[in-house]
C-alpha cells in the first residue's frame, strides 16, 4: 500500500501541458483527491519503502564502466541490464549499506 500511494503521488505530479484549461484543473483536482493530504504520512511511507529496497541496491563496477543492480535472492544473485556487464565476466560490487568492495562473477 506504501509503494502504490508513493507511485500516485509522482503520477499526480507529472503530465500535462501547462495550460489552465478547465479539463487540466479537474485532473488536477482528481488527483489531488486520490491522493491523501496527510503529507507527513506519505513522506513516511516513501521513507519506510526506501528503507526497505535500499538495502538491495548495488553498485557494478565492470573495466571502466558503471552501472547499477538489485540483489535477487538470498544467495547474492544480482540482476542487471546487459548494457552495464558487456562482455566483462568478473565485476566490483559495492551494496548500498557498506563501501566494501565484493566480487562478483557472470552466472547468467
């Protein structure tokens, strides 16, 4: 439910044109009703999500490149878009929560 009251609110705050046309105040006005106004309990919620996901975010370190990767499962298995491993077989891995540097092998 945290994660869902999150994706509305961005959703709330994206789109449109700029213009004050009836049709955008009446969006705008549904939005906002879709949204609770308790700011401090949305900010709460998304501060509660990130506390969670966070902790499976890590850093890919491949030759020279960059990227980013999530932990999949309890045995340390990371998935990563293509574009970040390239054809590079080991990598330095860094988690979210600790500046020690792992490494990490191409499974799949």
């Amino acid at each position: 439910m945290a994660l869902l009251a999150c994706s509305l609110a961005l959703v709330a705050g994206c789109g449109g044109s700029g213009s004050s046309s009836k049709k955008d105040t009446s969006t705008a006005q549904a939005a906002q009703a879709a949204v609770p106004m308790a700011s401090d309990d949305l900010q709460s919620d998304y501060q509660k999500v990130i506390r969670e996901v966070l902790p499976s975010v890590v850093q890919i370190q491949a030759s020279s490149d960059l990227g980013s990767g999530v932990v999949y499962d309890g045995q340390g298995h990371i998935v990563t878009n293509a574009h970040v491993v390239g054809n590079e077989k080991t990598f330095k891995v860094t988690t979210a929560n600790s500046e020690d540097v792992l490494t990490a092998k191409l499974v799949y």
